[in-house]
C-alpha cells in the first residue's frame, strides 16, 4: 500500500482539466437524474447526490481516485489494527467498538475487541442496575439524573446523541433518566446546571481519557465541593470513564470505572463507553446496542469498492472534489429534524479536528488544501437565518441536507390541509431545488443565480440504528477524505499550544510580553 | 453623500497595494503593541485590535476608506429616516428603540419615536402587571413560565439573549419567570416543549411582524390545541407581537398584542417588543431597560469619525479588510462565557443574512465579495474541537474573541492554585498569543504557523448594558459594512424563492419533476 501526497497521484492532474469544463447540474436536474443519483445506505437510509456538480464522467474520475488512492484498503488495513494514527503511534480502533468488520486485533495477546465488548457489557449491566434501584444516592433516593462531566468528544458527540434520541425515547417508553452536560471551564457553567438539579438524586459520569483534562477536573472538584456542602458522599453519585492507566482508573472516590483505550480518539468516543454509559443510564441499554448495530451495518457497507455502492466514500470524494476542484472551502451541515439540533456541532469537531491539517501523516508539508470550515444549524431555522447568504451571497458554499418521513414524537397539528412535518419535509425539498435551479427576475435583486450544490440524507424516522448509521457514515466519509489527503485525522497537535501557554500563564511565568498584558486586560493578573 | 459601488472608489484601489506588503503582526505583538491598540466602548468594554494584521499605515488607509465612503454621514442618514432599505423602500430604525441619535422621524404626522416609546412603556407595564399577579392563567394559577413561538430574527436574538442573562438575573435575585422557545416546523420542537412545561402557568408570546409567517401560524395552532384539550382558555395564555396591520393585531384571541412596524427589521427586533416582551417577563422592565441603555451609548460612539475611536467602525473595515483583500472568507465568534453560547447563532443571521447580497443598493451587479461565512461556539469547549483546523489547517480564519474577568455567578472552585474563571481567562489570552506567534519546532507535526489574527472584546462582567453594547456593536459593524460593500444590508430576497417553491409543493403543483422527485423521496407525497 502506498501512501503518497494527493499532488503527487496521477488523478490530481487528471480532475483540474475536468472542473475546468463546469457541468451544469442546474440545468440538468429532473425527476430521472434524481432517481438515479441515490445510494441506499444501511438502516433503510439514503444518500441522493443529483444537485452535486458531478456527472457521469467525474463519477468515473472519483472511481480511479479511490482506487488509485487505494481507500477501501486502507479502511482495512485500519480496521485490522494498523498503526493509522502515526503521529502518536497508536492504532485506531473506533470501529471495533460496534462490531468485528476486519481480523482480531491481538496485541501482547490482548484480544482488544473482548476488552471493547467486555467494558460493553459491564457498563450496560451497570446501566441496568441503576434502574432496577441497585445503586441509589446517600439519601436513599433512587437517581433521576445523570450528568456527564467532560469536554470536547466526551461533551460533543455524547450530547448531540442524547439530544437526539430523547423525543424518541420519551415517547417510546424508553425514557430512564434525564440526562445533563457540564463541560466548559467557565464556573457559571457548573454552576448553573448544579443548580437547577435535585443532587441526592444525580448520578455524575466524569469522562476523561487521560484524567489530566485541566477543565474535567476543575469541574470534578465544583460537583464534588457541592455534593459534600449538601451533605452527600460523593463517591456514591459518580462513576469515571477513563484508560486503565490514568489516575482516575481503580479508584475508590467512584462507585465503578469503565474503560476506554488510546485507540479511541475522542471526536471517535461516542461508540465506546464515553457516550455508551450516558445513553444507556438515560435510555436504556437496549437503545445503545441498536445504536451500535446501526453504526457497524454502516462500517461493512463502507468496505464496498464501487463508490456508487457506497455512501461514505461518495460523499468523501464529492466533498475533495469541491474542496480541491472548485475551490470551495466550507461545508453546511443542515438537519431538518430539531432533534438533530446539536449534530451539526459534533460533525464540525469530528471533521475540522481530523482533517484541519497542514502537515501529511509522515510529518512533511503538503501543498493543497484539506479539510473545510463545517458548521449549521437546523432547518427550517437556518431558512430564516444564514440562507440569504447561502442563496445569495458571493460565495458558494456547499450544503449537507439530513431529513425523515416522520417525525419522532407523532405529534403534530393540521394547518392548511397540512401536517408540520409535511411542511418540514416541503421545505427541504423545496431548498434543494432552490439551491440548484435558482431564479431568473427582472428585478436582480429578485434574482437566485442557483448552481449551489447539496446532497441529501433521507430516511422514515430518526431511531436509534438510523443515528448510529448516520454517526458512522460521517466518521468514516472524514476518514476517507484524511486518506486521499494523505494526512493523519486522528491526532490534534494543534491543540498544544494553547494548553503550554496556558500554564505560562497560570503559573506565572508569561515568558513574552503580549501574554503578559492581554493576562492583565482579562484580570488574571 | 454618494453611493457608489466599492470598487468605484479610489481606496478600493490602493489596498490590494497595501495587502501585499503583508505586515508581520507576528513578529511585532508584543506588551506596547497589545496597550496601543485599544478602542474604549460603551458601557466598560473595550477593543483590543493589536492580534489583526493592520499596522499604522493601514489604520490611516482604512480612515481613507471610511472617509472617502462616508460611512459615518450615511449612519447618520440613517439614524434621521432616510430610506435606507432600498429594497423594500422603507426607513430603518432600530436604534430608535433605543435612544434618540438623530432628528426626530416623523411620517405623516406621527413620530415614529412616541409610537415606540409608547409600546415599550405598554409592553413594561403588561410585564409588571404579570409580575403583580394582575394577569393569571385559566385556572386561576401565576404564571411561572413565558414561551415564545417565532423564527428567524423573532427566536434567535432573544434566546440568545435571554441565556446571556439568565444566569445574571437568578444570582441578582432578578429572575422573574422562566423562558422557552418554540421556533422550528419540526413538530417535535413544539410537542417537547409543551409536554415538558406546565400548561396552567404558561404565558405564550406570539410573535410574527407580517402575521403571516408559516412556521409561526403552525407553532400557534399547536399551541392553542394543546391549550384547548387542556381545558384551558387560549386567549387567557397569549399575547402577540405583530404590526399595526397585520391579522394578529387588535385581535381578541390575545390578551395584548404590542407593536412594532416595517421599520424594524426582524434580525434588528430584539431592541423591541419581539426581544422585550420576553426580557422583560423573565427578568423585569428595568433589566430590559438598561439593556436598552448600553446599546444607546454604543450607537452614540458609533458616530464618532476617528476609527480609533470608533470600535463597531473599526471591526467593521478590519473585517473588509480581511475580506476583499486579504482575501478570508470566513469568520469565527469565539466568545469565552457559556452565557454567550447561542450569541454566535445570534450574529450568523445578523451579519450573513443582512451582507450576503451580490447586487449594490441599487440592484446592480457587484464584482467583489460581501459577507462572510460566521460561525463559532463558546471557549473553552471549540478549543477541544475545532480549533485544530484554526491553529493548523490549510486555511486562515479571522477569529474574534470576547472575554471577562469576571463570572456572573460567582460560584467557582480553586483547584491547582487558581479559580475556574482565572482559568477561562488564562485560556484566551494563550489562544490569542498561540494564534498570533504559533511555534516553532522540529517535528513539522509540532508546528503552529501563527500570523492567524484576531481581535478581542473585553470587560469586567457580563451585565444588560454590557449586553446592550455587545449586541448594538455587531449591529453597528455589519451597518457599516454594508455601507461600505454599497449593499441594502436590510431586506433578505433570498429567502423567498425557497417559500414560493414550498407553496408549490403543499398545493401538489410543483411545475418541475425534480422538485416532484424530491418531494417523494422525503414523503410529502
């Protein structure tokens, strides 16, 4: 297998003389082009790429692309356990959390998949027993609450899961306790939700990987300060996720640990006990594993060669294409489903913090650009908000459309002979089409130039197969993308510096004058 | 006064000069630089521009272009009536609601001022006769919680305000009653927020200018059905605010309705009964009131000639700056309080939907770029997840960070030495250094480019005026560009192609077969 810069592959000089010759979509899209342009995904999921700027002959060139870039292999190679993640040296082994695509992955004759499903297992009975009243709080009181402690991927992806599944579960009976988020080191942010909660009740999960995150432990201390002032022992109210070799690991001040690995990035933890313990404790055990079988279904798909079989690659080369081709350096994430309100923030850490690199997977600069600015918000909301821009605007910005059949909750109202989510779905269908086909006006203010290219994810219902389907299709399409840029998505140096002068600061010690006063305009001095 | 395209002016010519010359903020941030480079603003914050690429000579070019395009005249034009949104052909008068700047505005007779000092005092006394108990629901009970149904510009300022305060107002002991939203189509948002709110005891605000909004009307009849199975009286648990002319007005399904008038756009609302209704139930008139206060004496500075003294006219033409000739396309809004966590929302429709227009003032075609891309999440949490693509991505993107000494709270924990808000602020005053001077260092992986500038808003704590000042600023700044990109920053065209095309889709005759096709994959058929 070959890892070559992507300037360096035959394909990069072939696809610049084909961008050059501008296919219109926007006057070929019709009711047959829309037919053909769709992959089926797994759990009933579909991928529809009419109203992106490819045609058939660009189809073929992101064929050899991905073959000349050699992706599927690479995939494998990954998932069988290969050192992908280079910089820090490690494996990456997200995938295994949620089903066994490639060989075992034996390491000084550790199977690791058995330690993913054995921490599985563990947390899911202890999930269990938290609703069968096994464990209750100091008082006696059965807990009602759980809030999970942590930052970045032990905040993001978790939260904008929970958000996800609620109204569903809610409604489906499925519905075990409330769950709640602290993570931002500003004290009001503690604050604020300690306040608003009954304690005696609160079962607190404190996520950190390396138990050194400066912000999880600040926010420890606040909830554990807090417990004891109401009388509390706060080691019957939380549990930890952690690595085994972190000092949070086999400790007494938690009720249990569970375990997590250096294989696991954390823009990648959801799948494992990061977001497993959380969602089981709010919904039940049952509802993560059919979120995990949602996820692996879309992993095997993922493997298949013929990009028009497969959605992650299609969408990862589409997205190269714009990025590399036309020349459009953002992406919008927009979820008709409010349930999928916080997805959008999840999707904008998993690809920006992968593939916001400059330096390919061997350390050495490379001479394109990769990965986009990713950021959106839900429709019909953002209609009324950054669309103008969108429709507009000087720029052409390339959009992610997600939307179901149903809503989750099946509550809805008649208005104008319609249901709300006839009229969710009309919009969608709708914005596609106004994206791409535009408007002529007299009046130029009037005026829709169109040519604004968007795909579609479409489904019946957001259940939770369909979101581990659809977290899974993301994290493998920024996957795919790292690959054909030959960078390494699954280190963060660059989150570094940040944390050096951040201690300079703290400790004192500025070492360089400007820290020192933008220090004393912000009151730390 | 003269409006003239941007690239007819003479400036437009000599900063592509300037541009190349590539001053080196890099090299020069040091603790003179950092003290130099301060504008004061409004109600104790200040901005601090020493981390943007803009060295003295592109102060005075930059004075050129504000002079030369007569940025601070066409405010006051504004501020006096002229018909500023051309488009529409109507006077835009926003800070009105704030404070008297210019001459009084009078049409046909009638000062526009009394007309909305007349409903702030209404809606102020509506808000205290609640708090007096002087107004209670069906059965009999106090209200205990305010829900607003609105989209758009009737949603996102005043929850993003309302969580700006919420924390502010329940410590001050200030807090009133508790707000919720209702906005999206999606019929989840409603149906949760219903089910998860006490029916009895809730005041809804009704709020669409046209009262003819679709998702608003939909949200309505929702509400009211719910209300109604209830065994509650509607119109005993609702006010509108709305037009003069609209059908909503005057209407005896409500228990009041306030006002406001074409004149105030709905991203510009949050100054009026749109965001004071809301304000005022949940925190009191008063609060409102000095929020009010704050952004009056911002759009007082705002008229100040000198840049270095004029911060929203300043951020402004370093955004243009940016723009057009360092040739960014983006924007980020960083702000380091988890009270400001939807601000950002907030400010990507103010700024994307007011500047992302390709046709003058007059409708003619434009060959430079206008707005921006904005987005962003609070600090410290994009630290741990986008901020690896900011600090070594392929892309450079204009950050801008707002920050405070102190927390609104005042609940906070030491831990290592140091409370969580020396903390937050340790952290942005790093990320600043770390995105001005990166690092250097023999593992290419390990290397932080720098030169990626930033400005920052600073002050002691996050209070209604300083609010007031935060939001008038932005405000004031993207007026300002606009002007100066020779834009109507105030109609929004863009959004009506997409309502036509979904009429067409609810009424079954769709006139395209792709927009038939979509239709069907997504259900509505």
């Amino acid at each position: 297998m070959q890892y070559l810069n992507f300037d360096k592959t035959s394909i990069y000089k072939k696809l610049p003389e084909h961008a050059r010759k501008t296919f219109s979509f926007k006057n070929s899209l019709d009711a047959k082009r829309v037919e053909n342009c769709i992959v089926p995904m797994a759990a009933g999921l579909k991928y529809s790429w009419a109203a992106k700027a490819v045609d058939d002959e660009c189809v073929k060139l992101l064929q050899e692309l991905a073959d000349e870039t050699e992706l599927t292999a690479k995939y494998k190679a990954l998932l069988n356990g290969e050192m992908m993640n280079t910089g820090e040296k490690r494996k990456v082994l997200h995938h295994l959390l949620r089903g066994e695509q490639g060989q075992p992955v034996i390491e000084n004759g550790k199977n690791i998949g058995d330690f993913y499903r054995k921490e599985l297992s563990r947390f899911c009975d202890f999930a269990k027993a938290v609703h069968d009243n096994k464990y209750k709080g100091t008082t006696g009181k059965p807990f009602s609450t759980v809030i999970q402690i942590g930052i970045g991927g032990s905040d993001l992806g978790p939260r904008a899961l929970y958000l996800a599944l609620d109204n569903w579960a809610e409604t489906g009976g499925k519905k075990k306790l409330s769950a709640k988020f602290i993570s931002n080191v500003d004290p009001d942010d503690a604050s604020q939700i300690i306040s608003s909660s009954p304690l005696d009740q609160c079962l607190f999960i404190l996520v950190s990987k390396s138990g050194t995150t400066q912000e999880t432990l600040a926010n420890e201390l606040f909830v554990k300060d807090k417990l004891a002032k109401a009388g509390l022992d706060p080691s019957k109210h939380m549990i930890a996720v952690t690595s085994e070799t972190s000092p949070l690991a086999r400790n007494s001040a938690y009720l249990d640990s569970f375990y997590i690995d250096d294989y696991i990035g954390g823009r990648y933890s959801s799948s494992s006990a990061v977001g497993g313990c959380v969602l089981s404790l709010a919904f039940g055990p049952d509802v993560f594993r059919e979120f995990l079988a949602g996820a692996a279904e879309a992993d095997k798909l993922a493997l298949e060669k013929d990009i028009k079989k497969n959605a992650a690659l299609l969408d990862a080369l589409i997205g190269v294409w714009e990025r590399n081709f036309l020349k459009l350096p953002y992406t919008a994430v927009l979820p008709y489903s409010q349930a999928l309100s916080r997805f959008p923030a999840h999707l904008q850490q998993m690809d920006m913090e992968s593939n916001g690199k400059r330096v390919s997977r061997d350390g050495e600069p490379i001479n394109y650009e990769t990965g986009p600015v990713i950021f959106g918000e839900p429709g019909t909301n953002g209609q009324h908000s950054f669309y103008q821009l969108l429709h507009q605007g000087t720029s052409v910005i390339p959009l992610q459309f997600i939307g179901f059949t149903e809503s989750q909750r099946g509550d809805d109202v008649t208005v104008d002979n319609s249901i709300s989510q006839k009229k969710l779905a009309a919009n969608l269908a709708a914005q596609i089409v106004a994206f791409a086909k535009g408007q002529e006006s007299g009046d130029r203010n009037k005026e829709f130039p169109g040519g604004r290219p968007s795909s579609l994810i479409y489904g019946k219902r957001l259940t939770p197969s369909v979101l581990g389907n659809l977290l899974a299709h993301y994290e493998n399409k920024v996957m795919f993308q790292g690959f054909v840029w030959n960078v390494n998505s699954f280190d963060q140096e660059g989150v570094q510096l940040g944390k050096i002068l951040t201690k300079k600061v703290l400790s004192g010690n500025y070492g360089d004058s400007a820290l020192e006063a933008y220090s004393k305009l912000l009151g730390v001095i």
